[in-house]
C-alpha cells in the first residue's frame, strides 16, 4: 500500500502532464472533428483517443472500412503517451491462427489483468495458462454436468413464469405500456444467472422494479475496464488516485461487488448449516463438490461469482437488446419468426420446453445473424509471448497488442459476402433447412479455439425461450424516435436503452 502511494507520488509530475496534454489536445480535436466531420487517428501523442471519446459509433465504422481497404489486416502505431502498438485484424486466418493453431503463444497477459483487475486475477475471465486451465475445468463440469442439464429447463422455466409473463401481463394491463426492453432484459438474466450461481430466484424482475446495486456495478465496472484501454495507464492510475472520473464510479463498484458476493457466499454457508441443499456453483464450491475441488478461498469465489454474472447476464441481455431492435427494423424476419412460433408451441403454453425450442431453426437464425452483427463483446485482445507471423503476413512481437475487430468482421464484404451488412437470417439456414454451421474463427462472437464459449447452447435455449415467449403472447414495437447508440463498453450495450411498447396479442 505505501509502496504503492509513494510509486504514485513519485509519478505524479509525469501524470499531471500527461493529463492537461491529453484534455486540451481532446479539447482541441474534438471541435476539429465536428467541424470538418472526419475520423482522426494515428495522431501525434494521443493517437486515436479523440475519437474513442467523441465519436466511438464513427470509429468502429472506419476501423471496418480501414480493415476492408487494407484486407483484413493494418498497425496502428502507438501514441506517444500509450504503451504500445496496435495491430488490428479480422481476418479469419489471423483469428484462427491467434486463438487456436497457435493458442500457447498468445494470452490476455498483465497488462489486461491490470486493466481489469476488479474482476480478479483468478477468475476464469481474466487467468492465463494454469490458472485458466484449472478454472475452465471447473466451469466445463459444472455446465456438462447432468444435474445442471435437469435444471436448465426448470430455471428457463421459473423465470418466464415468476418473472417474465407477469411483469408484461402488467405492462400491458396498465395505463404506460412503454418498457425500456434493455432493462427488462438484464433483470430477466440477473434472475436467470442467480438461479445458476445460487440456487435462488431473487426475483429482480417484478413488478415494481426494484433497484439492484449489483447489475449497476457490473455495468459501471465494465465501462471503466473499457475506458481504460483507451487512456495511457498513467491516466487512469491517476484518477483512480485522485479517486474522480470512471476511477471513482469503478472503485463504489468494486466495494459493491465485494459485499454483494460475501453477503452472498455467508447466507449460503448458514443454509448448508441448516443441511439445505441444491445444485448450483456456490454449493459446489463451498462444499468441496468433485467439480470444484477443494474449497478455495473466498476472493477466489468471490472472483468466480462475478465473472459468472457477466458471462450470463451481460452477453445475453445484449443479445436480446439488438435481437429486437433489429427485428423492428425487418417487419420480415417477425412475421416468419411470428409463423414458425405459432406452428411449433402449443395453443395455451405460454413458457415452451427445451425440446419445442429446439424446432426453431428460424428464430436460432436470426439469433446467430444478431450476434454476428452485434456481438456482445465486440473485440478480443492478445498480446504474443514470443514473436509471430500472421497467416496474413503481419509480424507481431511481445510489444504488439493484437486486437481482433469481431464488429468490422461482420461487415468485411470478404468474409460474409456483399450483403454483409443486411440482417438476414437466411444465410444461417441450409438448404434442407437446417442450421447452418460456421467455423468459430469466422463466427467468432463465442470466441474460438481452447477458450471457446463453454455457455453457447445454454443462451440460445434461455434467449429462445424468452422471444418465443414474448412473440407468442405480447405484439412489441420498439419507440421509433428513440435513439439507439452504442456504449463504450467492455460488453455491447446500448447507452441510452431500448424502449418499446408492449401490447396483449391476443386482446
Ligand atoms: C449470447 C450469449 C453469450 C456470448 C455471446 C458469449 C460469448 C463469450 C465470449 C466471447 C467468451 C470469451 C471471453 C474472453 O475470453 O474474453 C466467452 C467465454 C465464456 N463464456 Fe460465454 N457467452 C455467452 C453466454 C454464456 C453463458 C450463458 C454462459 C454460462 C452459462 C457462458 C459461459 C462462459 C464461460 C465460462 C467462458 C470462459 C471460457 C474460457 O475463458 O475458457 N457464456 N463467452
């Protein structure tokens, strides 16, 4: 602690510096930009910063055009206040290559773990090599798990029908039947995730909405992780000293976090006191399950919980966010998932089984064309432990962050073809009328190679159940005028929501 104060002070000139040239020359480039409408980067000192700032949207949308200009692959230099180069790709082969041919050689590294330390250097999400080999083995057995798989059902089930159905019933019963659908969704999947975590429905989508420190400190953590990319870690260290700005929205997070997972972990240890039992990850871990092993410490659970939230709230709740947003702009695409729903649940079911969800071929498709065209985490970075060449001719080295664009990759005219930017279900669709498989490395929104997804199935059986849910029984028309922007955010979310209205279908 006082090594790291004295580390602080000692860097402080060198910080404040840094600090009044960066907001002036922010200052100073973003009255350029908005006058002369042009995307700014590889800029002297602070590179592509303004943009990152004051025109996020913009920036994606050059990055893709940049990246089909220059095939699918370019560098882009360091500023002189960041630590180092970049090189961009969304090349399948590159893909291919970093996550899975050459999987050893590449890993998030410390400068990621220090970036996103809130969420634990233990946590599956943030651990290279051992570490991650040893929680991914824990997380595989808990998902492959046969008494996991007999409740899957139970809990898609529990949520639709303590949660979902009567929060809309009452929407639509009452005087405003306008719901920020966003919302909706992330009380829906922090419901969902609790029943996986802890065994518990805590019912955070109710009438009433209560309010949930948890989900607010995720999504504020995640900004802040993210901004921190972007900044030299001088910046951020700095204003996490001063404690102002994200810094101090990041540290009210991780007090929360912490007290939500030991509040969390000690109810649990009093209900296996009293003999309760149950099949959830908590359970495994504080009773030494052959899953988990021997109990490990609690900041290591305490790691473990949080990244299980944002594992499986954060990504699906995007998901559905984008999924309905782009189905209100393809009044197509509703009217043939609206027919394949009607066709395959029964009259009066209002929450479907596994085995009817599993008939919607069209629904998946569209599902798998929203995740390709917004994927939930919207880029991957790499750093190569030993120096590398790309099957695009690119050399990186262990100074090289390699960053893979999974946003310009949908939209790259030679990986998914001229209609790339169209949300069209068809594509996902054979012949014969099956789903349509792509290589993890070209549909990379689960990640691919020894770090793919180990939840993929399980979100589409929860995602499919909550649309066919709510396209069986509600007409939902997303606000036209409402605007629909993207966050800066580790996980893709949309700034200012989703609002819609929501209306009895069969009324
Ligand atoms: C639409 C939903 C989902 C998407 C798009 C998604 C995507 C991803 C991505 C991109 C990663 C790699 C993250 C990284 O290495 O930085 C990942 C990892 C992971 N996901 Fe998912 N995920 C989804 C849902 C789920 C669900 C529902 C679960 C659990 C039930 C889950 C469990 C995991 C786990 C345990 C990992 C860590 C894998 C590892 O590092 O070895 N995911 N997911």
């Amino acid at each position: 602690m006082i090594a790291t104060m004295i580390e602080s002070v000692a860097n402080l000139p060198c910080m404040i510096l840094a600090t009044i040239t960066l907001l002036i020359s922010l200052l100073f480039l973003h009255y350029y930009t908005k006058h002369n409408k042009v995307v700014l980067w590889n800029l002297p000192l602070v590179g592509l910063l303004p943009e990152v700032f004051f025109n996020f949207h913009g920036l994606q949308n050059k990055v893709t055009q940049l990246l089909e200009e220059k095939k699918g692959t370019f560098f882009l230099k360091g500023a002189l206040l960041a630590q180092s180069d970049i090189l961009i790709t969304s090349d399948p082969a590159n893909v291919h290559h970093i996550m899975s041919s050459n999987f050893s050689n590449y890993v998030k590294g410390s400068n990621w773990r220090k970036r996103f330390d809130i969420f634990g250097d233990d946590s599956i999400f943030n651990a290279d090599s051992q570490v991650w080999q040893h929680n991914r083995k824990i997380a595989r057995g808990f998902f492959s798990h046969h008494q996991f798989h007999q409740l899957l059902n139970k809990i898609v089930q529990d949520t639709m029908a303590k949660g979902l159905i009567p929060v809309l019933d009452y929407i639509v019963s009452g005087q405003s039947l306008v719901v920020d659908l966003q919302d909706l969704f992330k009380r829906l999947m922090f419901d969902f995730a609790s029943l996986i975590v802890f065994g518990s429905n805590p019912n955070f989508l109710s009438i009433g909405f209560p309010e949930n420190v948890f989900t607010k400190a995720l999504d504020e953590a995640c900004e802040a992780t993210c901004a921190r990319h972007f900044v030299p870690d001088s910046f951020w260290r700095l204003q996490r000293w001063l404690v102002i700005g994200k810094e101090r929205k990041l540290s009210e997070s991780w007090k929360t976090i912490d007290r939500f997972c030991a509040d969390h972990i000690a109810i649990k240890r009093k209900k296996l006191a009293t003999n309760e039992d149950g099949f959830d990850v908590l359970n495994c871990y504080l009773t030494g399950h052959e899953i988990t092993g021997p109990t490990p410490t609690d900041k290591i659970i305490r790691d473990n919980i949080t990244a299980a939230f944002l594992a499986i709230g954060s990504t699906t709740t995007s998901t559905l966010s984008w999924f309905f947003w782009l189905v209100s702009k393809n009044p197509l695409v509703e009217i043939k998932i609206r027919q394949e729903v009607d066709k395959n649940l029964p009259e009066n079911k209002v929450c479907p089984m596994q085995e009817e969800l599993s008939k919607l071929v069209y629904l998946h498709a569209a599902l798998c064309e929203t995740l390709r065209l917004f994927p939930p985490v919207p880029s991957q970075l790499r750093v190569p432990i030993q120096t590398d060449s790309l099957p695009s001719g690119d050399h990186v080295n262990e100074n090289t962050n390699v960053m893979i664009s999974l946003y310009a990759m949908a939209r790259m005219v030679s990986v998914w073809g001229e209609d790339c930017c169209e949300f069209k279900p068809e594509r996902w669709i054979t012949e014969d009328g099956r789903i349509k498989h792509e290589p993890a490395h070209k549909f990379f929104s689960f990640n691919a190679g020894p770090r793919i997804c180990i939840g993929k199935d399980i979100a589409f059986t929860m995602m499919k159940g909550v649309v066919a849910t709510m396209m069986r029984n509600y007409n939902v028309r997303v606000v036209e005028s409402h605007p629909v922007v993207p966050n800066l955010s580790t996980v893709f979310s949309m700034k200012h929501g989703l609002m819609a209205t929501v209306t009895n279908r069969w009324n």
